[in-house]
C-alpha cells in the first residue's frame, strides 16, 4: 500500500496549473452538466420524444465536436489562456439564455452557441498540462485535472435538483451559470500570474527515454488507438444519455430525482481519474484501452435488464469508473505520441472525432428506442462495441511490435 501511495506521487501535481485547471474544468462542464439530469423534464414541458431529445443532445455535442477543429489550431497559435475564458465564461453567458427558451428551436441555437464557445477548452487544457508535467507523470496530472470535469457532473445536479424541483428546469440556467462565468474570469486572471515550463526543462526533469518528446505524428500507432477510444467511448457515452430517460420509463423514477440519480457515475472520478491516469503511466495506454474497451461490452449489455434503482446505481457506478479511466489515458497517450508544438491541434482533432461520433448517434439511438424498446437497443449497441473493441485491438497488438511511447 505505501509503494503504490508513492507511485502515484500526486503532490506535485495538486498546485499551481492543474490545481487552475480542476477549477477551470469544472466550470466549463457547467452546461453539460446540467442538460442531461434536466432532460426528463424539458421533454415532458416541451412534449419531445426520444427522437427530438436525442437531437437536441446531438445539436450540443456535434457542434462542439466541429469547433474543436478551429479551437485546437487557434490553441496552439494564441495560447491556452484566451481559449480557456470563452470555454467558461463564453459558456456560461449562453446557457444562461436556455433558461429563458420555451421551444425545441430555441433551447438548439443557445446550446450550439454554447458549443461553440467551448470547443477549445480541452485541446488548449490537455496540451498545457502536457507540457507542464513530466512525461512519465502525464497521466497523472491528466487524471487530477479531470477532477474538474467530473465533480461538475456530480455536484451541480446534486446543486440543480431542489431548485429544478421548486422552480423548474429553467432556473438552474438562470442562477447557477452567473458565478460560474465569473470562475472563467477570475481563471483567466490567475493563468496571467503562471508560466508553463519550457519543454527542455521538462526533459531535464524527466528520466531516460520515456521523457523525451515524440518528433513526429505516429499515425500507425494513433489511429487504431483512437478509433477504440472515440468508438467504444460513443457507445458508452450513447448509451448513458439514455440512462435518465430508462429510469424514468422503466423504472418509475420521478423525473425531479434524475438530477441526484445522474450524480453517480460521475462521482466516481474524484478518485478514479487520477487512479486511471497512474494505470496508464504505469501499465501504458494501449494495454489499459483494450482492457476498457472489453469491459464496456458487458456493461452496457447489462444496462438493457437492470431490474430497479439499486442495481442502476451499482451499474452507474461502473460506467463512472470505466469512463474516468478511459479520459487520461486517451489524453496522455495521444500527447506522448504528438510534438508538443501539434498537441493542441492533434488533441483537438480527437475530441473532434470522438464527439462527431458520438453527437450523431443520440438521436439514433433515440429513434431505435421509440422503435423497438430500450432492450433490443442496448443489445444491438453491446454487439457493435465488441466488434470495435475486436478489431481495434487485433491493430493495437499488432502496432505494439514498433514499440510505441506509453504502451
């Protein structure tokens, strides 16, 4: 127990940037947070079905997938302080305007806004965490950082659910944002007063060759690695924007308790993602992303014959402990594999790809639902992981032989 607290060694890591960075990631997830709990309720207020919801998702998540493209390169080109403002308090001021909506088209265009404005928080955060901690510690500060992300999506519904509850959906957009658009202005003043080390100091800090930066994009090590990634991840991330809505119609879940319910899975990652990001420096990415895929397959088999509420909190509660270990390892892998001047951009097209693919299948999936049921959907959903995870692994092995960095 003592050897593993000292490899873990995250001392170092909970100050300065990352410390910064927890905060800022929190309050960049202020909006995503709060749809999917919130969503019962608007397709009950605004009459949606499974097929409108799950597009209403998409028009979120696809438009942020897109602007991370632009959001990346710009990263890379004026830093990581501005694009980090207009991912929080850019956020922020549009989803306040949700609260104001009274139709399908008007909650689309204040969430593509939204989108928008956040496209560059990860590309610009992941790369500048990158560069600042040594490269055997990488998943590690990726993993601390990710306490942000994840503590928003367990605190604010815990936040939401009694005010949601007493004034409805809209008020939660109309409070809770205001002091999270001043945390991206008192973020981005406190980025001013920090310097990132140099990346040659970095390297001197860093042991052997495992430290040393990669000099050009491996393509044969990235691609298969991220077609797991962002492929088994959509269908996970598909599969859990549905969970609220499975609660509520199968298992007569009152739609004003969804909030605390989705709190679970998220919760999970103040421990395990910076857990996650130690089994990724210590077992590398490629091994702990096989074992991720194929532990998805079950899980989200299982999600189609979860019998009541105890048994989804069991299940949520693996979903947050997968998805938590499939973040920093994703990052770090793809940040060790990538010359530090491309990060941004490289990162930036990941969660591109990985949002592309996962924004087009909620409504989809949605459809599927209205169609034949939420248990034939989750089976077919489980089969197509397990071709992913197959064939995206025969790769990864075969890749292995070149000796990748982080494997």
């Amino acid at each position: 127990m003592i050897n593993t607290a000292r490899k873990l060694n995250l001392r170092p890591f909970v100050s300065g940037l990352v410390l910064l960075f927890i905060l800022a990631h929190f309050g960049h997830h202020g909006v995503g947070a709060m749809l999917n709990p919130l969503m019962p309720m608007i397709r009950s207020d605004l009459g949606l079905n499974l097929t409108q919801s799950g597009l209403l998702m998409s028009a979120f998540t696809i438009t942020n997938g897109f602007a991370q493209l632009p959001a990346g390169w710009l990263a890379d080109r004026l830093g990581a302080r501005f694009m980090v403002l207009l991912s929080i308090t850019g956020v922020a001021l549009a989803g306040f305007f949700l609260g104001f909506s009274n139709s399908l088209t008007s909650l689309a265009v204040f969430l593509v806004l939204a989108a928008i404005m956040g496209g560059g928080y990860h590309p610009a955060s992941a790369a500048a965490i990158s560069s600042a901690a040594p490269a055997e510690y990488r998943g590690r500060a990726l993993g601390i950082h990710l306490i942000g992300g994840t503590s928003a999506f367990w605190m604010l519904p815990l936040i939401i659910a009694p005010i949601a509850a007493t004034w409805g959906w809209r008020m939660p957009f109309r409070t809770v944002l205001i002091p999270i658009a001043f945390i991206g202005i008192l973020v981005y003043i406190l980025m001013g007063r920090l310097s990132l080390p140099t990346s040659s100091k970095r390297r001197s800090e860093g042991s052997g060759a495992s430290a040393a930066p990669a000099e050009t994009v491996n393509w044969g090590r990235l691609v298969p690695f991220m077609a797991l990634s962002v492929l088994a991840g959509a269908m996970i991330m598909s599969t859990q924007a549905f969970i609220s809505f499975y609660a509520v119609d199968e298992l007569n879940v009152p739609e004003t308790t969804i909030p605390l319910l989705m709190a679970v899975g998220p919760a999970m990652g103040l421990f395990m993602a910076p857990l996650g990001g130690y089994l990724s420096d210590r077992f590398g990415g490629m091994r702990v992303m096989i074992t991720l895929g194929f532990a998805a397959i079950p899980l989200i088999y299982l999600t189609r014959v979860v019998p009541n509420v105890p048994s989804l909190i069991a299940l949520m509660v693996a979903y947050g402990l997968v998805t938590n270990t499939r973040m920093p390892t994703s990052e770090s892998y793809i940040a060790g594999n990538t010359p530090e001047r491309l990060r941004s951009t490289m990162l930036g097209i990941y969660f591109f790809v990985g949002t592309g693919v996962a924004g087009p299948l909620s409504p989809f999936i949605g459809n599927l639902i209205d169609k034949q049921g939420y248990q034939q959907t989750f089976a077919l959903s489980a089969a197509v992981t397990a071709v992913i995870t197959v064939l995206c692994a025969l790769f990864l092995w075969r890749a292995k032989s070149s000796k990748p960095k982080g494997v």
